[in-house]
C-alpha cells in the first residue's frame, strides 16, 4: 500500500485542505489494499465511507504531506475500528502481574462455563487448551477442559490428549452421550470438584448449518457460559461476515479469537468480523504449539491489515509518542552518566509505547529474521511488562541506589511482582549493563573532547 499511496501522493504536494479529489484518489487506493487483506467487501466500503468523510477538509499539517495525513487517518480509523487501543496496558497497569488476565470474564460463581465455538478447523481445540493453560499458570486458576464433540472421531481423545501435555485436568469421556449432557456433566464435576473455569469446547462444521447452530445453542441454554467465543481462522477471506453474523444471531458472542495469525494472511478478517459483529477480537493464536496465544492489539492488526511497513511511520511514531521534556531528560542522563532504575523503567515504558518491541520492529522493513530470533530468546512485550511489574514492586529509595538491593529485599520485590528472584537478578544485571555503557559513553565524550582540545 505504501509505495502505491506514495506514487499517488508524490502528485499531491501541495498544502491546505485535503480536497475531495484528493481523497477519493487515495482512497481508492486504500480500497484495494483492503480488499487484497481480504476485508470484505460491504465491511470495505463502509470503512472508506467513513474515512472519506473524516478526511475530506481536514487541514494538512505542516509537518507532514498530505499522503502522510491520509494514511494516519485511514490507520486511526482502523485501529478505531478494530475495537481502540489495547485497554491491557491502561486498565490493568495496577494490579499485580499475575492478575492481568487475558481480558475473559470470569466473574461468575464458579465455575465459570466459556464456551468455544467455530467451524471445523478454525482452532478450537487447540485454542482451548491455549487458554486453559495460560489461565493456570499465569492466573491461578483450576480449569477442567470438556470436549463435546461427540461427531468427528477422536476429538474427544484429541483435548484429553493435549490436556496431559500441558497439565490440564479434562473431564472423563463416557461414550454415546449428547453435548448438552457432556457439557452439565463438566458444569457437575467442575463445582464438585472445585474448578474455577470449565472450557467447553464443541464440534465445527465445514459451513455453517442449522442442526449446528441448534446444538451449541442448546449448550449455551444448559450452560450459560460467561464467555462464548467464537474462534475463526484469520485466512478466513469475505465469508468471514457470513460466519460471524451466523454464530452471533444463532448463539450470541462475547468475543472473537483468531488464529494463524502466524501465517500468511493479512488479518482482514479481524476488521471483517468486528465490524459486523461488534464483538471485541480478545486474543490472538499465534502458532500450533499450546504457548502461541496473544493478546489482541488493535494497531498492530491495523498495521498489518494496510501493509505499512516503513519506516516513515517508525519515525512519526517515534516524534508522536516520545514526549520532548522525556527525551531531553535522558539525553542529560546520558551525558552526565548515571543510569538508575528509574530511567531504565522510562525507557521500558517508552518502548511499550511505541507498539512495544513487535510493533517497533514490524515497521522496519527487512527484519523479520531478527524478530524470529527475538521470539526463540522469548524476548518480547510480555518480557517487558513483566520487568516493569519488578520495577514497580521496588521502592523509590531502590530505584535511585539499586545497590541497597540485597537478598532479602529480592526476595520481597519478586514476590510483590509475581516473579521469581533470578527475574529480580537478571534485570539488576541488565541495568547494571546498561549502567556501565552509560558511564562509557561519557568517557568516551570527554576523550573525543579532549582530542579537540576542549576540557
Ligand atoms: P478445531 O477443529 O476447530 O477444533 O481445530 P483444531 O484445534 O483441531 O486445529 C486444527 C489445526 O489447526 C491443527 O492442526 C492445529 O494445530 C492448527 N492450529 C490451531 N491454531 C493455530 C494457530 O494459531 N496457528 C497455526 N499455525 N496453526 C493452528
Ligand atoms: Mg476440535
């Protein structure tokens, strides 16, 4: 999209208001892109409806070109679209680490039904034991998975399967019982047994059809599940409307998960799904095996869905979001430095802030060999929450002289950020690290200075 927009917009120099004919230029344009990521089509042309009357007489910045403009405006109104800005950082920066779930109700006397619901093969039983297993470890909870599907041949073996190799307890398979049976069954057990979630994980089709759609909403009148999620594969192209207007009549939807995010496909269906369903995209499969699951980040989708991987935007990003006062504080660090704790967090959180580390290095062309590498040294955004949740459980006095920072003290600040001690260790070293580069540079500063004859 960018190089065809820029070829558009090389034309387009002039300043003032972005003119109608301007924008319909451009838009078509976008239009294509859209449709090439596999939006579909009404979804399409109610978005470049909508952009086309937010942009239409907008005055064109000084600092930038109108092409730049309009591709701001289409990408805010994308990300507007695909449901805002994550609400994960904002709302739940407090808590603790482990409390930050992955955005699921679970607020209902336990145990807590969610239901997952799809066409065959979209993930569902996969996507299943992914979030079973990331609300065991990471938020504590007991959960006992049920397959209900009673149609394709040792699916109900394929969840007790995955059930061992990521430790989750799955109910008992008693042969020739229905779905809804299965499923009050698993609600039984779950409250007998003290269970805080009981994932319900039921039989797709190819198509969409009506003893389906019967049948899981029969689960859903014998279960009343605080989440049904519809899980959908992100290849799904413009029948994703059909499916997710379907699911959402027939059986009501709480949110959308979607999956293969790791392939090829461009995430139109994530517009797609949400525009007509009006149900947020929760979480993300990023991957066959059971840790692949994420968290769902509008602009990244956004980004992804409009092809903009350049480093134009990098660096408008990086002007937009890195708070002059903030960048001059650091340069003075630098020059006279010291490197405490407390700039190491600003710096985390100047990171998060730009899109964190996959949305920074998703706007650089070229680097997706360095971003597969980063992945097998598990570097990621979760790393850097979870460095700041240490950060935040220290006291300012810690902050400021990291060397009063002794055992004990480790042991009581991991404990506050739900980390572990060698965590706590290895982010003292990094800053320590870091620290010492700082002191570096400063030498090296007065060196290159003194060799101009300076003091
Ligand atoms: P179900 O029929 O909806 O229960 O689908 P399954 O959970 O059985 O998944 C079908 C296939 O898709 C399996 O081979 C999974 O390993 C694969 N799969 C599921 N989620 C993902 C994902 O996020 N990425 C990739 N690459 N494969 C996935
Ligand atoms: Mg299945």
């Amino acid at each position: 999209l960018q190089e065809r927009l820029s070829g558009v917009f090389d034309r387009l120099t002039r300043r003032g208001a972005l003119s109608e004919e301007d924008v319909s230029v451009a838009l078509r344009e976008v239009r294509v892109a859209l449709l090439e990521a596999d939006v579909a089509l009404p979804v399409v042309k109610d978005f470049v409806a909508a952009v086309k009357e937010k942009a239409v007489g907008q005055e064109v910045l000084r600092s930038v070109t109108p092409g730049q403009q309009v591709v701001k405006i289409v990408h805010d109104e994308l990300v507007a679209m695909l449901g805002g800005v994550a609400e994960d950082e904002g709302a739940q920066a407090g808590q603790p680490f482990e409390l930050r779930g992955l955005g699921l109700n679970l607020n209902v006397t336990p145990p807590a039904p969610i239901l997952m619901v799809g066409l065959q093969g979209s993930g569902k039983t996969t996507t299943t034991a992914k979030i079973a297993k990331r609300l065991a470890e990471r938020e504590k909870k007991k959960v006992l998975m049920a397959s209900l599907d009673v149609r394709r041949p040792a699916a109900q073996e394929q969840l007790a399967l995955l059930g061992i190799q990521a430790g989750i307890a799955t109910l008992p398979i008693v042969p020739g019982e229905t779905p809804v049976k299965i499923a009050k069954r698993a609600l039984q057990t779950g409250a007998l047994e003290g269970y805080d979630v009981v994932m319900l994980d039921t039989a797709g089709r190819l198509a969409i059809d009506e003893a389906l759609m019967a049948e899981v909403a029969a689960v859903r009148d014998a279960t009343k599940p605080s989440e049904t999620l519809l899980v959908a594969d992100a290849m799904t192209g413009q029948d994703a409307v059909n499916v997710a207007t379907a699911f959402k009549d027939k059986v009501g939807l709480s949110g959308i998960v979607l999956t293969r995010v790791d392939g090829d496909a461009r995430g139109g269906a994530a517009l797609s799904m949400r525009a007509v369903t009006g149900c947020p995209i929760k979480l993300l499969g990023t991957g066959e095996q059971i840790d692949k699951l994420e968290t769902f980040h509008a602009d990244r989708i956004a980004g992804r869905i409009l092809g903009m991987g350049d480093v134009v935007s990098l660096v408008e990003k990086a002007a937009e979001t890195i708070e002059q006062d903030e960048a001059e504080k650091l340069a003075k660090k630098m020059q006279s430095g010291k490197f405490d704790l407390d700039d190491l967090a600003s710096q985390l959180k100047q990171l998060l802030k730009m899109g964190g580390l996959s949305g920074l290095m998703g706007m650089l062309p070229g680097v997706g060999k360095i971003k597969n590498q980063m992945k097998d040294a598990k570097i990621d955004d979760s790393m850097i929450k979870r460095q700041l949740a240490i950060l935040s459980s220290m006291t300012k006095e810690e902050r400021r002289r990291p060397e009063i920072i002794k055992a004990s003290r480790k042991v009581r600040i991991s404990k506050g950020a739900g980390a572990t001690v060698q965590e706590v260790n290895k982010l003292m070293k990094q800053h320590q690290e870091a620290a010492r580069m700082m002191k570096q540079v400063k030498k090296m500063g007065k060196k290159g200075m003194m060799r101009h004859g300076l003091p």
